[in-house]
C-alpha cells in the first residue's frame, strides 16, 4: 500500500528526555548534550523521514495541542481522542523537563529515587509518576494461545511469559483503543520456538510468517496500525530469535518498540526506540531465596564465573583464565561440592560475559546478591540506561582487556568498590521480579522505557493537516 494511502503519519518529535536517556553502550553520560528541549545524542537521527507524506523530504517538528477545558476544546474546536491524549503527553512533557532542570525529588512512601545511580533523579521520578498517572496500553486480544497472549514463565527465558501476563491483567490495560497510548503485539516468540519450529528445519519463513499474519490481520482489522506505521506498538521477547522474526515485519523491525532481551545494537537493536530487557533466571519462579548476600568484608573472592563455553568471549576467558589464579575463580563446570549462589555471595566481583547472545542472567544475579557485575559483552544495550548510571554499580571491560582481568579489578580502590557495591544493592530493586508487581519493579521499569519512548513521538492524524 503506497504512502498516501495511509489515513495517518508518524512525526519524530525532539522534544524530551528520552533518546537522550538512552546511553549508548560504553559511553559515559557526559557524551549526552542537553538540550531546551530535552537530552539527546549526538548520534540521534529521525526515523520518520523515510515514511512521510508525499511532498514532504524531512521530518516535521509541530508544536503539541495544549487543551484549555475537560470537553477537549481549545477556541471553540472539539478535539479527537488522539489530540487529546497527544495534548496529556505534551504537558507531561513539560512536566519533566521542568523536573530535569531542578533535579529535585520529593517524598513518597514507597521510594524516593536518589544517589548517584540515576542519571537524574528528579526527572525520572517527575517521568515515573506521570507514567502512573496517564499511560494506557491496550492489548489486542485477537490470536490464541499458547503463541498469542501465553508464554512459559519458566527457565532461562520466564521473564517474557512473567511480563506478557503482567501486561494482561495490568491496571494499565484498557479495553478502549481509543484511549490508549501505546498498542500490544502479544507474540511469544518463545512459544514460537516451541510450537511452531520444526527441528532440524533451518528455515526462518515459517517462524518470521506468524509475525507477518498476525500484524497485516491488526492492520486490516483496526486503524492503529497503519495510522502511525506501527510507531506506538509494542512487542516484547527474551528469546534469541526475536530480532529476526521481527525483521520479517518491516515497520515493526524499523519503527515499532522492540523490548528484547536480545538488545544487540550489531544487529538492528534501535537505541532510541527499542527497549532493552533484562534476562533473569528465577529457578523457583519467584525470588525466594536469591536476594542478599554479605558485606564486602566477607567476600575472599576477588572475582567468580561459572558456565558454559558459547561463544567466542567465554572461549577467550576460558583460555586466560581457567585453573589460573586463585583469585580469579572462572569455572566451565562447578564441582558438586560449590553451590553456585553461594560463589556470587563470597565474591566481590562476578563475571557477565555474552554467550551466543549478549543477554545473560548472571549480571541480575550479580545484583540480587550483593556481587558487583563485570560486564564482557560487546554491542549491548544496558537495561534503563535511560535512567541508570551503570558505571556507579558494574565494571565495564573490554573483551580485549580479558588477559589484563586480575590487574583490571584490583586496581579499582577499596572506597569506590564499596560505592558499587552499596549502589548495586539500592538498585536491584529495578530488576526485582514481583507477583504481583511492585511499584519501581522490574515490571514497572520496562513499563517505564516503553513510556518515554512513546513520549518521544506525536501521532497526528492526516486529515487534520
């Protein structure tokens, strides 16, 4: 379908605190400008300019609706549900950039966002709070189970079945379309894997053609789609195969929010509209049992991995360090008389490396647990990287440092050590897993990224132009 037949059109609008938010991986803060209107990247670029109108060669930048009454009015002209709802996110706008130029929080009796760990405290509880307050997401309920709406919330990859219930049955659902933000593709693309892949059959189309069906069906059935491209839609997957199933949908792989665990930006991963998800392995299916660990003084390890060999960065630690060092406790395989947890509790550092992807569990764990995380990953894109300072509470080293490991994490001051250690420990509460949610969770957190990507777009309808 060519362009101007599309009822609507999507416009990337600067005007907010969020690909700015966005860190690029390895970069400090500091590489982020701030701006009148918000913080951005060097690097940010519009998306929008390949899906314009005809006649129109770059992005267009407009000034929000500002309604003036409850009846959606301003100077005797009614306004749509879309208008308004771009109307309520332009005041949250301003809201939080009011709050990111005091920097101030203010007392709530849940939590109060503070220390070095946020990038800007203020602003993000400014941003949380109106994310409480306005954001509707509405599920489509088309498709069944187990590929549509359903995924294993067991294993290594639960956090995708945990978080498409959480979705379903959240205060933030609406059953109105019109009055939602934000728009819900319920594809597993673990129960793809499951149910659909054919073992031993190393074709994609099969896979990639659920995601096509079922988008060109909500296309043709409902007005959304096509009203913003897929802009203010949403899909959410821990498994591996995500990016490329996606990329089966053109408008979902380049304009829609992608929350993948897999947040490879290699291979496609948009840090200014995609959302990184932390992968997190609960063996119980909940967190009894994995949270907390010891004070710094009594952890005699100075650094601990245990895992498989899958791909090329565990095969270069392997080979550095394996039977090295005393200190440097980096195992394929524990022995049955180690309990792994308890490696994480009696170490100071523990070792985050990629394996055939760059998620990994072990950096949460790290964090349950009191033990500061080593990042080893090339290409990723760190969870609310948006909000969070990661270089206050983990270690970034380069895969091309592994052989400088040892003289890498002794050479960080008790002091600072101790710092990471205490800020790892206020911050897990971000990567925590409740049933059901708690406010600042994980949940809510993810949530959260989603939001300050919507509120970085305006949808407008072409016949208002």
């Amino acid at each position: 379908m060519e362009l101007q037949n599309k009822l609507v059109y999507f416009v990337v609008v600067p005007l907010i605190l969020v690909s700015g938010f966005v860190a690029i991986v390895n970069q400090k803060p500091s590489n982020w400008f701030w701006t009148s209107s918000g913080v951005y990247s060097s690097n940010y670029k519009s998306s929008a300019a390949a899906h314009l109108p005809p006649g129109r060669s770059e992005a267009v930048v407009e000034q929000e609706p500002v309604l003036e009454n409850e009846e959606g009015q301003t100077g005797g002209k009614k306004h749509s549900n879309l208008e308004q709802l771009e109307a309520g996110l332009a005041q949250s706008r301003s809201a939080i950039k009011e709050a990111r130029h005091k920097n101030e929080t203010f007392d709530d009796p849940d939590y109060v966002p503070r220390g070095p760990m946020y990038l800007n405290p203020g602003a993000f509880q400014r941003s949380y709070l109106e994310m409480e307050k306005k954001f509707k997401i509405y599920v489509y309920e088309d498709g069944e189970p187990p590929v549509f709406h359903y995924s294993s919330m067991e294993g290594i990859l639960g956090i995708e079945g945990i978080l498409i219930n959480h979705i379903e049955i959240s205060k933030f659902r609406t059953k109105n379309p019109e009055k939602a933000h934000v728009y819900f593709l319920p594809i597993s693309v673990l129960s793809i894997a499951h149910y659909v892949y054919l073992r031993h059959n190393r074709a994609w189309t099969p896979l990639q053609n659920v995601a096509l069906d079922y988008v060109n069906h909500i296309a043709g059935k409902y007005p959304y789609w096509n009203r913003s491209l897929g802009h203010d839609h949403f899909m959410l997957a821990c498994h591996d195969w995500a990016p490329t199933i996606s990329h089966a949908v053109p408008y979902l792989y380049k304009n829609s929010i992608r929350v993948l665990c897999n947040a490879n930006t290699s291979e496609g991963f948009n840090l200014s509209k995609d959302v990184s998800l932390p992968e997190i392995y609960l063996p119980g299916g909940n967190m009894d049992g994995l949270i907390g660990g010891p004070p710094p003084s009594k952890r005699s390890i100075l650094v601990f991995y245990s895992g498989g060999i899958h791909g090329y960065i565990r095969e270069i630690l392997m080979k550095e360090w394996k039977n090295k060092d005393p200190d440097v406790q980096i195992h394929e395989y524990l022995p049955e008389s180690m309990s792994y947890y308890d490696m994480f509790r009696k170490s100071r550092y523990c070792i985050c490396p990629s394996g055939w992807e760059v998620a990994s569990p072990r950096m949460v764990e790290g964090l349950y647990t009191g033990c500061v995380p080593v990042l080893l990953k090339d290409h990723y894109a760190k969870p609310f990287s948006d909000v969070l300072d990661w270089s206050t509470f983990s270690v970034d080293v380069a895969v091309k440092d592994i052989p400088n490991l040892k003289k890498i994490l002794t050479a960080i001051p008790q002091e600072q050590y101790i710092k990471m250690q205490r800020a790892g420990i206020l911050v897990r509460r971000h990567f925590e897993v409740n049933i059901p949610p708690k406010r600042y969770d994980v949940f809510h957190m993810i949530l959260h990224s989603i939001w300050l990507r919507r509120l970085n777009i305006q949808v407008r309808d072409i016949n208002e132009i």
